[in-house]
C-alpha cells in the first residue's frame, strides 16, 4: 500500500484534493470509484489524459497565509 492509499483509504468528503506528486491515473481511478471528485493538478510533463482542474476548490487544499514575508522578517533569526 502506498502514502496515496492509504490517504485514500481516511479520506471523507465530495472531493480528493492533492498536489502534482498524486497525478496518476491508477489514483483517480480508485478516488472516482469512491464517488469523490479528483482535484489533482497534472503534472507540466504529462502529455495525454490530462483533466481540467477546479482551481476553486484546489486552491482550499493548504490554509493561505495572508501576511507577507517581510512583516515576520524581525523575527527570523540573523545570520552572520
């Protein structure tokens, strides 16, 4: 069993959200016959297959941080 199995295997909801590193067609296979929705984004070298992505609901898969970098600056250790 792989990390996307066993992921699969946890999984609840309407839709598989996932990065490059999940694209395969063996994956959105098993994710569709669970009766989810596959929101992966191809892989940029993958020629045939490639599905459409819902960039609204791919972009819920990691909490965005709204703050810029350079306010949490001051805080990052130095290095000399």
């Amino acid at each position: 069993m792989t990390a996307a199995d066993e992921l699969l295997a946890h999984a609840q909801g309407r839709a598989f959200i996932g990065d490059t590193g999940y694209d395969s067609d063996d994956l959105a296979r098993k994710i569709r016959r669970r009766g989810m929705k596959v929101v992966i984004s191809c892989n940029p070298t993958r020629k045939r297959n490639r599905r459409r992505l819902d960039r609204r609901r791919y972009r819920q898969r990691f909490p965005c941080r709204r703050q810029p970098l350079r306010q949490d600056r001051a805080q990052l250790p130095r290095r000399r």
